[in-house]
C-alpha cells in the first residue's frame, strides 16, 4: 500500500530498451474505488489516451485496454475477463503500446504475482459491485479436459516435467470423498505431494497446487477446482471450505484466511 495516496495493489517495472527508462504496470485501486489496470512511463511522456495490449505467456489470445490519464499514471477499468487470474499464476507478459503512445513492446516478468495481485484482489472492490473481489471465483474458469484419471494425469505430468531428479509421489497426494454431494467419490490431488528430488515445484507462499475433480455417473471426471490452497475442507457434501494464504483476505500472508463455497450444478458458487 502507497501511505500517501493510500493506493493497494500490486506494482512490477521493466525498461522499455527505447531509452525512455522503464514503464511500470499496476493492478491497484484507491480506497472507495474499483480495481484497475495502471500504466507509468518513467522519463518519457505518453499521449492522453492510448490502447496497450497484454499478451500473458499462457496460450490464451492477447486482450487490449483503453488506457485514458490520470494524475501522474494511465489507468484502464478491469472487465471481469479473466485477465486477473492470467496474471496471477503465469510466468511472463508483454504489453505492447498502440502507435500513437510510441509502438513499445515491453516484457514483464510476473515472478511473485501470485501473492502481489491475490493482495490487490482481496483489497480492492471487484468493478461496478463495489464488493471485495474472490481470488477464487474471479479467475478465470478452468479448461481443463475431462479426465478418465486426473490422478494418474497429474503423476505422469509431474515425471516428463521432472527432468534433473527422481519424481515421487508422497502420502496424501489423492483423497476420494463426495464433495458435490451427489453419492459419488471425487477426486481431490493435493500437488504438494508431487516431488522432484528435492523440489516441490507446485508450492509457493499461499500454499500448494490443489485441485477438485467431480465424478460423472455418464462420463470422465470433471475439473472443478485448481488454485493455490493451504487446505481443502469439506464440512458436509455440497460445501467447500478453503484454507488460503492471508493476501486472498486482505491480510498479511501469514494470518488465517477462510472463504467458503456451496458446489452447484458442477460449479463453485458463493456460499449463501
């Protein structure tokens, strides 16, 4: 949080190799307003009113925002697009400014936003609500395909992606349990019983890849579920309660956060 403005959200720079220093992109909000995309271009000038286009490094097409001035930055409202969530959990991104503020293309690591923008998400408004955004239920909705053995998808992927050690499935990777209520077993992986070596490749700081898959009577399991989860509680079936790190309450990373869902018609929805 900026103590003079009071502004929240996450913040990363890169020079723009054009000799007009670095241009710094934002997802922040100011206390009482919506989230919002921000652009600055350090030791250089920008026109009024300019479109940049982000292209996450994740397979999925490139969006564009209208970005217009505002004070010292350039800010673009957030439609709830998905862009947030793509954001979040990928590794890099380039944001390429329309010809009239200068045509740069610019690359933007995204180490660390996992944390920095489920900070900004859980701090700031979701646009035109005016209620706190859900890490959860904001992302962008799986596109998983169905899975005959998700369990045994995920071993598999784990052993071709560890490729400098030995992989290993440690206890607790697999729970069966009904969690939509529907007198079925569901399949819930917890990543971080996937090694390499040494490594746990699917943990961070809000905790480790998890992830829910709903059994089908007439077909192959489907994705419910995947995020960074410290823990997976099902109080009865029908009902989800995630243990997340502190920054998808607005909290610091180490203080307790509870956010609960119902499972409706294959899909999470607040819990009432």
């Amino acid at each position: 949080m900026d103590p003079s403005t009071g502004e929240a959200g996450a913040i990363t720079c890169s020079p723009t190799g054009a000799g007009t220093g670095d241009l710094c992109f934002s997802v922040s909000c100011r206390p009482g307003e919506d989230l919002r995309l921000g652009l600055i271009l350090r030791g250089g000038a920008l026109p009024e009113g300019f479109d940049a286009t982000i292209a996450v490094a994740d397979g999925q097409p490139p969006v564009t925002y209208g970005f217009a001035a505002d004070g010292d930055a350039f800010h673009a409202p957030i439609p709830m697009d998905g862009m947030l969530g793509r954001l979040r959990w990928g590794d890099s991104a380039t944001i390429t400014l329309d010809a009239a503020a200068g045509g740069l293309v610019v690359p933007l690591g995204l180490k660390g936003s996992a944390d920095a923008i489920g900070a900004a998400i859980a701090a700031c408004p979701v646009p035109g609500t005016g209620a706190l955004a859900d890490p959860i239920l904001d992302s962008p909705p799986l596109d998983a395909t169905p899975s005959d053995n998700p369990a045994g998808d995920a071993i598999a992927a784990n052993e071709a992606f560890c490729t400098d050690g030995t992989p290993a499935v440690g206890p607790g990777f697999l729970r069966q349990e009904d969690v939509d209520g529907d007198g079925l077993n569901d399949a819930i992986l917890d990543f971080g019983a996937l090694t390499c070596g040494e490594s746990h490749d699917y943990c961070g700081s809000g905790g480790c890849t998890q992830e829910i898959w709903l059994a089908d009577r007439d077909g192959p399991y489907r994705p419910l579920l995947s995020a960074l989860i410290e823990e997976i509680v099902l109080p009865a079936p029908g009902e989800v309660l995630l243990r997340l790190d502190g920054s998808d309450c607005g909290l610091s990373g180490a203080e307790a956060c509870e956010r609960r869902y119902g499972v409706r018609d294959g899909a999470l929805v607040a819990a009432p």
